[in-house]
C-alpha cells in the first residue's frame, strides 16, 4: 500500500514537472540566425520582384490596390509616400481529404474527432521603389504573402512565408494586365 | 529520483508566475539593463538620409522575410511581421541625427509574448541593413 501511494507520488511529481517544463518551453527564445539574411535571399527577391516601366509609383500602387481588390483582399494600410500597401484576407483551409482522415484517426482512437485545419488568413504587402540611376522611368515592386493557418479549435497550426514561383507568376500576371504594362523579371 | 521529480515540479512551477502576470507590470517592463537594451538595439547611419534608410530597411525587411504591417514616412517607422514557424514582429524607426545622420532603433519581440534582448539578432539586422543601404548606392538595373 505504501509502496503504491510512493509510486503514485512518483508519477505525479513526474507528470507535473513535464507539464512545468513544456510550459517554460513556450517561453523560449528567437531561433539562431531568425534576423540573418538568408542563402535564398537574392532567390527569393528575383521571384517576389518585378520592373515596370513608363509608370509612375503612385500609379503602380494604385494599379496594385485594385488587383488586390479583385481578388478579395481588403486593405490594412497604406503609405504611398514610402511605397507601401498592407492587404490580408480570411478564407477557408479545409480540405475534404484532410477532415475525413482525422474523423476517422479520432474513430480509431475512439478519442472523438481531431482538430483540422479550418481557417487561412492571408497577408500581402506590396512595396516599390523607384529604380532612378540609368532609369528615370523604371519602378521595382516586392510582393511578399505569408499565411497563418487556424485548425477547428482556433488554434494557430501553420505560420509560413508563401514562396510558391505559381503564386507571384500569376499575381505579376494580373497586375501586368492590369496596368496593361510588361512585368519583367530583375 | 523521486526527489529529482519533486525539485524539477517544484522549480517548473516556480518558473510559471513568470509567463502569467499583470498588464501594468508588463507595460512598464523594459527588461533588463535599459540603457544597455537600447544601445544594442540602436545604430547611426552616415551619409544618409531618413526616407533612404526607411526605403532600404523595409528592402532589408523582406529580404529577411518580414511582411510588412505598417510604415509612416512623417513619424520615420516601419513594422513587419515574419512567420517562419514562429513569429517575430519588429519595429524600426528612423531619426535624422544632424546633417548625412541618421539614428536606427529597432525592437523585436518573439512568438507574441517574448522580448528579444539578444544581441545578435540586432547585429544580424544592422549588418543586412548596411548591406541594403550600400547596395541602394549601386546603379540600379
């Protein structure tokens, strides 16, 4: 009995610390190199980054404004003296594939349904530049979208940089017809 | 090793209050060495001016992999958010410091509850700010 009562204990004490230390987990610090320029760096601008020529910043903006409209994006911020626009949307994360998969891991561990991926926000900023030098006329502008994914518990799961080369191809795309101007690569 | 147990939940649930506390402490909570803090979040620029060094720090920004949430160009101030896993949300503001000066703060917290008061994230962040700032001097494409 008393041998129990001292396992019992045990165990407690055990669970308790483990519990304790996950917790002080979450209060860890940044990840080493978190604010060092990445060896994709100069990959990643060429995709994120497209000249345009014969326009004016202001008119770029505005032109990036009403393409992030059309694909239902709502505007955060702005600040057109620095070339900047914030846009970010909300939308649906669900997979069909996915939710049937965790009701039926939830079945066999006879635990109830695990929690799946159900909401997206996603965010946009756009930022140009006046190439200026050479080339009086010439604007850069950097898309960059990241993602923050929610499962049914509204639970952040996923927090990302999108750096898919399909998604900026077809935004440039969009805003090349929208400007009725050739977006070239850097 | 039941004492190892206990001193472990003894010390881990000590550490907790630490993770839990009030807001008006937590307003006025600067970290430690102030002074300190400051210097190591702070640089002088020569031989620019404010809205070229806001230009290249929202460049260095997304070179790092911060979206950008907000920029005044009159109060000289950028924030961005970068989500990697984690998240890190950082502040730089820009300030004219005399004639071709400018001083550069930036502060950053981590995960949404953590300030960073490591000095070498700064000196990462400075370093690829110079980069940035010398590479807007080149000719552009």
């Amino acid at each position: 009995m008393a041998r129990a009562g001292k396992s019992f204990r045990r165990g407690w004490a055990s669970g308790v610390a483990a519990v304790g230390l996950l917790l002080l987990a979450g209060c860890g610090g940044i990840p080493a190199g978190a604010l060092q320029l990445p060896p994709e760096s100069p990959a990643n601008r060429q995709r994120q980054t497209r000249t345009f020529d014969g326009i004016t910043e202001p008119a770029l903006l505005a032109a990036s404004a009403a393409v992030l409209q059309d694909l239902g994006f709502v505007l955060d911020e702005s600040e057109t003296g620095l070339g900047v626009i914030v846009a970010s949307k909300r939308r649906s994360a669900r997979n069909a594939g996915e939710i049937a998969g965790k009701v039926l891991l939830g079945l066999l561990a006879l635990q109830g349904p695990q929690p799946w991926a159900e909401a997206q926000n996603i965010r946009v900023s756009i930022v140009t530049r006046p190439a200026g030098g050479e080339f009086p006329g010439r604007v850069l502008l950097r898309a960059t979208f990241q993602r923050v994914v929610y499962d049914s518990a509204q639970r952040i799961i996923l927090r990302q940089q999108l750096n898919d080369d399909e998604l900026y191809t077809a935004f440039f795309a969009r805003l090349a017809q929208g400007v009725f101007l050739e977006a070239r690569p850097l | 090793m039941n004492r190892t147990a206990m001193v472990l939940a003894g010390c881990a649930l000590a550490g907790l209050p630490g993770c839990v506390s009030g807001p008006n402490e937590k307003i006025f909570d600067a970290g430690s060495g102030q002074a300190q803090l400051r210097s190591v979040q702070s640089r002088t620029f020569a031989r620019a001016d404010p809205e070229r060094t806001l230009r290249a720090t929202i460049a260095t920004l997304q070179d790092l992999g911060f979206v950008i949430d907000k920029a005044d160009a009159v109060l000289g101030t950028v924030s961005g958010t970068k989500l990697a896993g984690y998240e890190v949300r950082m502040t730089v503001s820009v300030l004219p410091r005399g004639p071709g000066q400018v001083l550069v703060r930036a502060n950053a917290q981590f995960n949404g509850i953590k300030a960073i008061e490591d000095p070498k994230p700064y000196q990462d962040f400075f370093a690829a700010l110079e980069k940035s700032l010398f590479l807007n001097e080149q000719p552009a494409p």
